[in-house]
C-alpha cells in the first residue's frame, strides 16, 4: 500500500493488533506491513494518533535507541 493509509479503515481488532506488534521488540515494521500493508511512517501515524503523548514519544524513542544497536531492528 502507497501513500497515506486515510482512504483505508481497520477494524479496531486490526488497530489493537498493529499496536501491539509495533510495541513489540521482536516484530520489525516489514512483518507490519507484510500482514496489514501499512509503511513505517503509516504504523507511526497510527502510533502517535492511538497512543498518550507521552506513551508514543517513549515508544519512538525505544525503537531508535534499540535500532541503532541492532540494524534488523524495526
């Protein structure tokens, strides 16, 4: 999927699932997008829209911090 995922709408099921696999340490962002064809930049829109301020900006930073560590990371 190209572009902005605005013209697709998930279930709230699916929503809960993309959530809790971006909050995973062990699901990098192209399994994301393999099940529910979401982009990096799409999965942090729905990040930053679902999840508290503060939730999303330590989540952010955990998935930098971690992925400069380790490069198959997110």
């Amino acid at each position: 999927m190209s572009g902005s995922n605005n013209s697709r709408v998930l279930a709230s099921a699916d929503v809960s699932a993309i959530i809790q696999m971006a909050l995973s340490d062990h699901v990098p962002f192209a399994t994301i997008e393999m099940e529910y064809g979401l982009s990096e930049k799409e999965v942090q829109a729905l990040m930053r829209r679902e999840l508290k301020a503060g939730s999303y900006r330590t989540w952010r930073k955990r998935v930098h911090t971690f992925g400069t560590r380790r490069a198959q990371y997110k």
